[in-house]
C-alpha cells in the first residue's frame, strides 16, 4: 500500500483565525455592499480571495529576512536574487519590480505601442490592462476546450496554433511586438501549459520572426503538470523544466507573490541587453534603482530562497495534491468545479451551481456571497462582475464562464481547512434550488469595477 503525501513542513508560528456566527456574516456583507473584497479581513474565516502575497515563508526565508542588505546600489540580496534568478530561468539579465503588473508596466512601456497586437492564452487582468492602456489589443488564442469546464484536456492552457498563425497573417498591418505566454494560464482557470505547446508557439514565433515572452507567475506549478502529465518528463527534475520552458522564451515578467512564495515582489528577466536597457530607464522613473526596483533588501533575499523551495519536487506535490484534494472531495459531492483541477484555484461552476439565478444578476457573485454567509469562506466571482461593461455600448459582458474561484494561498492552510470549506460547499449545494434571486448594481466604478462595486439584494 503507498503512504499518503504529508505536508512536507511543519508549524513553528500560527495565526489565529477569527470564527462568526452565520448572523454576523449577514449584518457583515450586508455591510460590505455584498462586495467581498469590502470585507475585513477578521470577517473571514478561511480566505480564498487570493493566492496572491498570502503564502507562508519558511524559517530559512525568514532568516534571509534578517540577513537584508539594505544598500541603494548593489546589495548582496540583490546580487543573491539575480543570480538564483539567472540559474533558474537561464535569462541573462534582470530588474527587480515590486509585484507582477509593474513588471508589466516596465515591460510593456519599452515594448507596446498604440496599434500593436499582443497574442496569448487569456492575458491576466493587469495584463490586458496594460496593454489596452497602451491602445493595443490582447488578441485571445486559448484553445477551444478551455472554455468548457467538463472536457477533460491535460493542457487547458495551451495557445491554439492555428488560431495564432491566424491572428499573425491577417494583420500583416499591424505590429505584434510578442506573443505572451501565461504559465499557468490564471483566467483559463490555473491550467498548464505543455512542453509541446510552447515548443510549437516558439516555431511559429520564430518563422515569423516575433518575440516570445512569459508571464511566469505560476512557472514552477506548471513545470510540476508538464512533469506529470506530459510523456518524455516524468524522469526529469523541476529545474530542468523550468529551464527548458524558459529556453524558448526571449524574457520574461513575474509577480513573485504566487511561485516566489513571498508577501510583496516581482521581476523582469531578459535575453537582450538591448531591451534591458530600455526597460532600466522606465525601472529608475516607476519602481526605484535597477538593483532593487520597489524591493527592500530583505525581501528580495527571501524571494531568492522562495524561488529555490518553488522548485522543490516536496513542495510542488503537496501544494498541488491540496488543491486536488479540495477538488476531488466536491467532485465526490457531485458539486460542478472546473476539470482538470487547475495548479492553484479550484473553480465553481456557477453556471452549473445556481442555473436557477438569471444571469443577469451576477450568479457567481450570488454564490461567493452565500458560501461567504454559510461558511465564512471568502472566494472570488470570475464572472460578469468581473468581466467588466463593454467599452462602446455599457453592456455588461457576458464571458464564457460564470464562476467563483477558490485560491488555495502556499503552505497557508492544512488539510482540515480543506475539509471544511468541502462540507460548507456541499451544504451550499444542497439548497441551491432555492436561490431564485442575485443582485444588481447600486454603484460601480467606469473600470475595474469589481474591486468597488457596490451590490444590493433583489427581493
Ligand atoms: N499575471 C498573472 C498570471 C497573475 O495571476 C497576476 C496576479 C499578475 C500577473 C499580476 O501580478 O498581482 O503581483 O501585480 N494575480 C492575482 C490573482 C492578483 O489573484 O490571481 P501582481
């Protein structure tokens, strides 16, 4: 008989969680304009909003938190950060940023101009954002299958080939400075992409002679599916994954509060000295000096030693294996999730969950906010809320999929935790044909305005 996976640490510090009574929850959200990014923090029992900066750092993190070099130019955490980054990734030069979108904003200001084109597999919000403030345009080739949550595809990730060749010969006109690739890819539900993939995205790069970047936030999660599930690397290390993956790329950005496993931090990492000279100039005016770009010293040795536990094969297993074990347990449960299982979220079907709320009235807002009620579970709706009006006609937009995503923070929760918010959904399920009603909106900001919506009930 195989042992189970056990976490592959154990608790030296903890963190009082703060139970309420489903009555407080109510006067709460009610409070909160049913909006629970509104909510405090001690309103929550087990927070889910995020797997963004909510990791727990380790010991040896923690001591690279009193070794800090808090020099202006050239401290020895910088130097530790580069170098672990430079071995890992293979990408000769690097800029410190302070989270992932200001990487992007580095990036993309020495990159994209008004006009250009940016293919990819379903840009990040900040992504598209700063792309679109740019006048350009994130052209979507995500393959078909993605947008499906019961199709089982190993690789929901993954561009579609022929709909990027596509995008490239028919608009000869217009720039693409890069195609984008998104390891995982977050909006498509966490899903990897495979070897394969990026080897093909990296040909037709080539042939037409167009840049290829990563935005890498979850690399290590990805390397860890590729090893998985993809023949030829079982019997190859994470590092060497990584490696390869990287090799195909002309650079990269990171938010390292998802596989860095720190609070705050980010960066970019560069092939050409030419770019990476662009980029410096736009580093020193919106984040800081080159060596430590928006980060204090301490923070950046932490990251570099996050970066090195990212890649360990113990940590990838259990990370990932909690997160199917919250997705088998509601599969069991015959509750509708998002399959495969994505690297870090387990994803409700809300169009599944409560096909009986019209759609119209934020569905998936109506069940984060009834999971929020019954169990103190914060999650987050990946729907229409989110999805935003459209720009020329104010409509709301409708996307593909209605859902409530569940972020599992690293090393954060145990298997109890896991347990619980299972039951609480099931409970959830069990009386989900007598929510009839959702939401409107009472305020809303012109964009972004998932973060400040304020909802009421419809009775
Ligand atoms: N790219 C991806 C794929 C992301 O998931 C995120 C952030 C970013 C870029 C931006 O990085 O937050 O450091 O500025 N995702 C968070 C989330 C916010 O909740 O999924 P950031």
């Amino acid at each position: 008989m195989e042992l189970p996976y056990i976490e592959p640490y154990k608790t030296k510090m903890v963190e009082s969680i703060n139970r309420s009574t489903v009555e407080q929850r109510k006067a709460w959200i009610e409070e909160a304009g049913y909006n629970l990014f509104k909510l405090s923090s001690d309103q929550v029992m087990i927070d889910l909003l995020t797997d963004s900066g909510t990791g727990a750092m380790s010991d040896k993190q923690w001591a690279e938190i009193m070794l800090g070099d808090e020099s202006y130019a050239g401290s020895s955490s910088f130097i530790k950060l580069a170098s672990t980054v430079k071995q890992l990734t293979g990408f000769e030069y690097f800029i410190p940023t302070h989270q992932g979108r200001a990487a992007e904003n580095v990036l993309f200001s020495a990159l994209v101009k008004e006009g250009d084109l940016i293919p990819g597999n379903s840009h990040f919000d900040t992504t598209k954002g700063h792309i679109e403030f740019r006048k350009a345009t994130a052209v979507d080739c995500t393959i078909d299958e993605a947008f499906d949550t019961s199709v089982y595809h190993p690789f929901k990730g993954n561009l579609d080939i022929q709909k990027l060749e596509h995008t490239i010969r028919s608009n000869t006109k217009k720039k693409i400075p890069f195609v984008l690739i998104t390891v995982t890819c977050n909006s498509s539900g966490g899903q990897p992409v495979s070897m394969q993939n990026i080897r093909d995205v990296h040909a037709v790069c080539k042939q037409y002679q167009i840049p290829l970047y990563f935005d890498s936030a979850r690399f290590a999660e990805n390397a860890y599916f590729i090893k998985l599930r993809e023949k030829g690397y079982e019997h190859k290390s994470i590092i060497e994954i990584v490696r390869e993956m990287f090799s195909y790329g002309d650079g990269m950005t990171m938010s390292a509060k998802k596989d860095g496993i720190v609070n705050m931090g980010g960066f970019i990492a560069l092939k050409s000295l030419e770019i990476y000279r662009e980029c410096i100039t736009y580093n020193i005016m919106y984040e800081g000096f080159v060596t430590y770009g928006g980060m204090s010293g301490r923070d950046m040795g932490a990251l570099a030693q996050g970066l090195n536990e990212a890649v360990t094969l113990d940590y990838l297993e259990s990370r990932i294996n909690q997160v199917h074990y919250l997705g088998q347990r509601l599969v069991e449960f015959g509750v509708p999730v998002q399959q495969p299982f994505g690297g870090h979220a387990i994803y409700l079907d809300a169009d599944k969950f409560v096909p009986t709320i019209p759609k119209g009235e934020y569905r998936a807002q109506a069940l984060a906010i009834e999971l929020y009620t019954v169990a103190g579970i914060r999650g987050v709706e990946i729907g229409t809320i989110l999805a935003d009006r459209d720009p020329a006609t104010r409509e709301d937009r409708y996307p593909k999929l209605e859902l409530v995503r569940l972020a599992i923070p690293r090393r954060t929760y145990t298997q109890a935790h896991m347990e619980y918010v299972a039951v609480a959904i099931k409970k959830v399920y069990e009386t989900r044909n007598e929510a009839k009603k959702g939401y409107y909106i009472k305020w809303e900001a012109p964009i972004m305005r998932h973060f400040t919506v304020e909802l009421e009930k419809l009775s």
